[in-house]
C-alpha cells in the first residue's frame, strides 16, 4: 500500500474509498479478503486522521509576555491613569489639540530620520505590497502628518504606544514597547517663544508629578555641530560623535572618549578638546562666556545658538523657571532630526527613600527643535518649523510604583461610589431596580450577583473595595418606602425616602 503521509489530501481520500469498498463476495477467499481489507482501513483511518487533523499535543512553553513588555494590573492602570491625566491637562491647558496617527508607517518614511538608532526600528513583514515599520517615536508620524495634509500651523499633544527594538533594562523603566506623551508646536513664529512655553510645560508636569527635585539640561544643536568644527571634528562624523557625547548621562568621559577614538577613528587630541568643552555647565553666565570663546565665537552657527540661548533665558526668567534649566554643553540628543535647541530633563536625586532600593532612571523628559523634518516629507520641500517635548511617563510609572509599594498605600481600582445591598432573601428582583436607577442617575454603582449574599459578606466587599456608600433595601424599608443610606467609613445608618435617594447621595458625593 502507497504511504499516505507522502499523498495530497485528494489522493488520501481516493485511497480510503477504495479500501472502504466490501471484498468482492464470489471468490472464493471471501473471510482473507474482508480481514485484508479491515486491517488496510485501520491503517488509512489512521495515516488520514493524522493528515486532516493538525497535531494536538500539547507542548511545552513558558506563558510569559514578550521581552521588553509587560502587562497592566488594575492597580497600575490607576497609577498610569492618574499620571496620564495630569500630563495631558496640562498640554490642554496650553491650548494643544488631540492628535493619533497609525502605530505603523512606510518604512521609507521612517528611515533615515533617528541617526544611529535607526537600527532599533522594528521592521513588519511585507503585507500587500507594502513594506512597514512600527514607529519609533510619535514625531516623525506627526511632521508626516503636517506635510500630507499641508498643515502650517499647529499645537498638538498625542498620547500613544512607540516600538523599540533595544535590549530593555525593565527596572530602570526601558521597554520594547512603551508609551510616550508628546506636546508640540507647529509654525513660524517669533524666536524662542514655542521653545520657552515647551520649557514651562515641562517644568510644570514634573512639579506636578511630585518626583522630587529636577533639573532641565539645555543645549543647541548649532552650538553643538560649531564646537564640533572648531575642534577639528569632520563634518561627517559630526552626528557619530554626537552620538557618543549623548552617552556621557551613562558612562564616564574616560569609555567615551575611548569609544570616539577606538572605535570611531577620531583623533585623540581632538577627543580631548572636545572633553574640554563638555565638562562646561551653568546659566545664562555661561552662555555670556561662550560668546568670549576666542574659538567658538569664530563659528557662524554657534553664535547663532548662543544668540536663541540668551534670547530663551529672558523668557525663562520671565516664566519664573530659570533656576530649573542649566546650560550643558555635554547635551547632543542623539536624534538626526533636532536643528535648533534641545533639552532634557532630569531628576536631580535618586527618587529612592527610607527601605527603598535606589531607581536609575536616566531622563524623564526631553524634546527640542526640528525646523528641517516637515520638509523632508513635502514634494516640493516646504518647511514648517516645530518645537516639542516628550515625557518619559514609563519612568515616572516606575518611580511612583516603587513609592506606593515602599509606604504600602493601598490603590481603589474601581471608582464606585455607592454598593446596593439587602439583608433578605429573594430580592434580587428589587436590587436590580434600584440600581439600574442609580446607574440612570449617572452615579457609579455595584451590586453581589447572586441571588442570596449574606449582608455581611456586602459590607466587607465594601470595605476591602473602598466604597464609601451602601444602599440597603429589604422587606421594611419596601414597605416603608424608605432606603437605609450607610456610610462605610462610619457605620451610620439613616432612612431616607425612596424619591429623595439620588439626591442625598450626590449630596454627600460632593461633600467627600
């Protein structure tokens, strides 16, 4: 017999019918042939069901989520909902418009726009032709945005998920998958107004976060590209070497400097000019100094920056928000696509207290200008100037987790307001009533669902789930007319009229 496992599926159908067909009765072998022909069915039956069936066996696998991701729990939803919510008030109270784009792009828009981590884009699988990436950031979609719809002006926040492929360090909050909130400013405007408004929103979410003391770093790309060249630095290693100088926040001067040198072939008495520049930090005093540079002074491009720098110094000082922003010429932000003023905020100590193990988290904010990245997306080359800033929001989660576990603060995951309860049997008819007159009534309301909960197990389910208010309905009070209203803080109990109810609790909502 022909092997079935070498047989199309067509082919092991034929096969079976002609084995199914009964032993030919007239000859003379009748009782060989029906055993022959019983014994070829089993092993079709069997080779056939193998074939159209696919192979059930379990096997065996971890049931984890993927590298650099994580899952969600009801009790950190209330966290991320909590931060999420200060941050996109305050891009609303600044006048920012909401905007999504798709968490997928054309893969020929996103390359060429991150520098060196273009290699962490994640590539998708050719579908319809068309050849995607996951994106990598929420401000390449958006100047995609602004060019496709030739959009001149615009002042937008967008909350969504970005995708990177890097080695994820999930206690300092870096993930393959991860959240940012961006804020962002569209249009030609008048020097340095859009950056110093992006400066106070910044400071304004992370003294609204409560994280502690910060710090906001700032820089200008000119400034950066002129130091490059007044060092010796060639033009074409400019955003290479830029790339090492991003790594100063993690590694000392000594490994990258040797990564300059070693690695990317810059010579070793321009690495220590550059290291002479990069140890500079402070205020406004210093971007004065900078102008007196005998060498700095030389470069267009560099004076170009200084002038913005001192220009958004008066701002700030104006804003109330100088003394949060420092001068930092070791500042390059690693992406291609900043051309003006850059920044990046910082926490200026360890969010760590009394029992808690120290949480490095890097930056927690940062942004800049990006005057040239519209144009790159517009046939005729047309340029819309932006200016925006991103919020770290999965290292704050980080460090506001690691909070609330240290003190033990407990978390309501739900937001209900009041639990309908009754101390009888059979009255899951007038539960459902009442409640569906509560939830009519806009207030937040639950209920056991069983038929027959004992009063004490609803009153402990309050207290566990922190429910402030229990509504109480059984034989009396029906025939009364009346619903007992209980605080669960206190334990007291009233009567109050059926038709006074929801009055009565939204007056005591407000009241708490």
């Amino acid at each position: 017999m022909p092997q079935l496992g070498l047989l199309p599926r067509r082919a092991c159908a034929a096969l079976l019918s002609q084995l199914l067909r009964p032993p030919c009765a007239y000859s003379p072998g009748v009782v060989h042939c029906h055993s022959q022909g019983q014994e070829s069915l089993q092993v079709a039956e069997a080779v056939l069901t193998s074939q159209l069936k696919p192979h059930q066996e379990k096997t065996n696998f971890i049931i984890k989520t993927p590298k650099g991701t994580r899952d969600l729990s009801p009790q950190q939803m209330v966290v991320r909902e909590k931060v999420l919510d200060l941050v996109v008030s305050c891009f609303k109270r600044h006048g920012a418009k909401g905007l999504d784009t798709p968490a997928f792009e054309l893969k020929e828009l996103l390359t060429e726009k991150y520098g060196e981590d273009s290699g962490l884009i994640y590539d998708l699988k050719d579908q319809g032709g068309e050849l995607l990436s996951l994106r990598y950031d929420l401000t390449v979609p958006f100047a995609r945005y602004l060019a496709m719809n030739k959009v001149k002006k615009m002042k937008r926040y967008h909350v969504g998920k970005v995708w990177r492929r890097e080695s994820p360090t999930m206690v300092q909050g870096r993930y393959r998958e991860f959240c940012q909130c961006d804020f962002d400013i569209a249009g030609q405007f008048d020097s340095m107004i859009p950056d110093a408004e992006c400066l106070k929103i910044m400071c304004e979410i992370l003294s609204g976060l409560q994280l502690g003391d910060f710090l906001i770093k700032v820089n200008d790309r000119r400034i950066v590209d002129g130091m490059f060249a007044v060092c010796g630095v060639p033009e074409s290693k400019f955003r290479a070497i830029g790339s090492s100088i991003d790594k100063l926040d993690k590694m000392s001067w000594k490994d990258v400097r040797h990564e300059m040198v070693a690695k990317k072939g810059l010579a070793p008495e321009v690495a220590d000019q550059i290291g002479d520049y990069v140890q500079c930090h402070g205020g406004v005093t210093l971007v004065e100094q900078m102008f007196q540079d005998p060498r700095l002074s030389q470069n267009k491009r560099a004076l170009e920056g200084l002038e913005d720098l001192k220009l958004l110094f008066e701002y700030l000082t104006l804003f109330g928000i100088s003394e949060k922003i420092s001068f930092d010429l070791s500042l390059v932000r690693g992406l291609d696509y900043y051309t003006g003023v850059i920044y990046e905020a910082i926490l200026l100590q360890t969010p760590a207290q009394a029992g808690e193990e120290p949480l490095s988290v890097g930056s927690v904010a940062a942004g800049g200008r990006y005057d040239g990245l519209v144009g790159m997306f517009d046939p005729k080359g047309h340029n819309v100037p932006c200016v925006g800033l991103s919020i770290g929001v999965e290292r704050i989660f980080s460090i506001v987790e690691q909070r609330m576990k240290t003190s033990g603060e407990k978390v309501r995951t739900t937001e209900t307001q009041v639990f309908v309860a009754t101390p009888q049997n059979n009255f899951l008819q007038e539960r459902l009533k009442l409640i569906a007159e509560l939830w009519d009534a806009g207030i937040k309301a639950e209920m056991l669902y069983k038929n027959n909960p004992k009063l004490l197990t609803q009153l402990h389910y309050c207290e566990n789930m922190g429910i402030p208010l229990v509504v109480i309905i059984g034989e009396q009070e029906l025939k009364e007319g009346v619903i007992k209203l209980r605080s669960v803080a206190s334990r007291e109990e009233v009567a109050i009229k059926h038709e006074n109810l929801v009055a009565e609790i939204r007056k005591r909502l407000s009241e708490s």
